[in-house]
C-alpha cells in the first residue's frame, strides 16, 4: 500500500492532510508521488493522521517508490 492509498482508505483529503503537515497541496501531492522524501517529523505526523505505525508509514512510503520503479521499466 502506498501513502495516496492509504490516504484514500481513511477518506482523508490530500487538502486536509497538507494542511495537518503545514504544506501547499502540492507539495503533499510531491510526496505521495514520491519527487520529495518526507522528513521524520513529516512521517511521525501522517502516523498520527493515520493511527499508523511510524513503519507502516515508511513501508507505504516504500510502496510509492517500488511502483514508480515498475512503471519506469
């Protein structure tokens, strides 16, 4: 699973997300496409956002990254 499907399973807004990390929309979208690594504070607070683990957050994170991958090749 990564972070948009995550975020989507919760119902959560990306708006509303950005706004908890206080980040423009855009910058969240950077993140869950995966142009921009997310800082730990970042991670801590999708954790709490999401009632996640900090590594169920960083295993999402993960997921991002593996999907771009498959979809480079």
């Amino acid at each position: 699973m990564d972070l948009k499907q995550l975020r989507e399973e919760n119902g959560i807004k990306a708006y509303k997300i950005s706004e908890k990390l206080y980040i423009n929309k855009a910058q969240f979208n950077d993140f869950e496409n995966d142009i921009y690594k997310l800082s730990m504070l970042k991670i801590e607070n999708l954790s709490e956002i999401h009632r996640k683990s900090i590594e169920e957050i960083e295993m999402a994170c993960e997921g991002e990254r593996d999907e771009r991958r498959r979809n480079n090749i």
